[in-house]
C-alpha cells in the first residue's frame, strides 16, 4: 500500500525541495510517500518517518497504527494491544484479530516441514482433546496442518465478510460474537504448535512474539477466551506483561 503524506515541504523519494523557492512567504510543500520500492533491501523495508495515529486519514488507520506499533517494539505488547483513548474498542479488536491471521501465516510456513498428515493426522493439543474442523458443511476431523490452515482462511474469510463486517470504522453489534470464536480457534493453532512442534514454536515466538501478543489481547485486554482454556504453561511467553 501506498501512503502519501503532505507537510510544508515538496519532496521526491524522500528528496525535499520547495515547491515554488520564489514564493514571496517561502511556503514549502512536502509529500512523503510511504511506499517499498523494487529491489528494496530488508533493513531499508519500511523506513519511512512515522505519522502520527490522528493524522492517518483513511479507513485502514487503525491497521496501520497497529503496524507502526508492532515495528517500532514487537516487545512493548501493553503499548500495542491496550486500546487508545477515544478509539472504538471493537474496531481495535477487529483490526488486531485480522493481522493475527495475517501474521500467522509464517508460522504454518515452518509448521508444514514437519506437521505432516501422516504424523499429525488429527488436530490435537494435548491428547486430552481432539477438535474438529469446522470449514466443512458438517465439522469433521482434520489433520493439523489442514486445520490449521483452514481455520486461518475461515477466520479471514469471515473478517472479510461484507454482510458481518460491511465496514472497518464500526462494528455491528451482532457480528461481535464471532471475535471470541476466531480467538479460540485460533489459540487451538498455537498449541499444537507448543505442544507437538516445540522448536518451531519457539523460533517462530522468539521471531514475532506473537504468541505473547494474542495471549494478552485474547485474555487480559478483552476477554475473548476464558483464562481456564489456556494449555499452555506461562514459559511459553518470554515476555511478563503482569
């Protein structure tokens, strides 16, 4: 996505010039264009003068904010999980719940070397409990990975859904009810993830944090899944937000 910024200064790929130097009150003009160019180099990603969250003027400000958060400390989860003054609390659940999905994406990446059908065959956390696939007609048992990406895909899908979600500056009251089924599909992934894919959860956690970042949103900021449903033990999470 390509975001431009005016100021008082006109600029060029982030070359500044006045935009009429015989202006007699020299008034400058200067647009920033936030955008990653061919060939850009991972350090040079992004790196583009932040804006501040009250002058992003459009309907993705509250995506994007976000963003601006995860980048600037991936660590400082109070910071980009707790909801902003004045800011809608159900737009803010939205927008993180649809980068969650957009983020775990890497995760089943690293998961499909080794979640394999044949090892992983059903969706299991721990043995105690095996959860069905609700992507289907009729919910059916589905290996990990399948339900995993499934559940990801659903989740986006119905985010996406114009008739639940027609608009990313208001939620409507009736569609509040599928965050809190998202969240607990979603906190399924993760734990089959700790618990038979250890390592790769570990990078994939050391990496983003966002296991610790779901956690806290999901059940300290906004309740969307009983604190009694969390299987994974607190070592999972290398950062204390208590």
């Amino acid at each position: 996505m390509t975001e431009v910024q005016e100021n008082n200064n006109s600029t060029v790929e982030g070359q500044t010039t006045p935009a009429n130097p015989g202006d007699a009150a020299n008034k400058k003009k200067e647009t920033i264009i936030r955008r990653n160019r061919p060939g850009s180099k991972a350090e040079q990603w992004g790196n583009w003068p932040e804006l501040s969250f009250e002058n992003m003027n459009s309907t993705c400000a509250v995506q994007q904010y976000i963003q601006l958060l995860i980048k600037r400390n991936p660590e400082d989860i109070k910071t980009i999980v707790n909801c902003p003054e004045g800011q809608d609390a159900n737009v803010w659940q939205y927008e993180h719940l649809r980068l969650i999905c957009l983020e775990l994406n890497p995760l089943l990446v690293m998961l499909s070397v080794e979640c394999h059908p044949n090892v992983c065959d059903t969706m299991k956390a721990t043995d105690d409990a095996e959860f069905f696939c609700a992507a289907h007609p009729k919910a059916q048992p589905c290996s990990a990975i399948d339900y995993s990406i499934h559940t990801v895909d659903g989740s986006i899908s119905l985010l996406n859904c114009h008739s639940f979600f027609p608009t990313r500056v208001s939620i409507q009251p009736s569609s509040l009810k599928h965050f809190s089924n998202i969240a607990r599909r979603l906190y399924r992934i993760f734990a089959h993830a700790w618990f038979h894919h250890r390592e790769v959860f570990v990078e994939f956690e050391h990496q983003t944090h966002l296991y610790a970042r779901f956690l806290y949103f999901s059940t300290k900021a906004f309740n969307l899944i009983s604190p009694k449903v969390v299987i994974i033990p607190s070592e999972a999470c290398d950062i204390n937000f208590d």
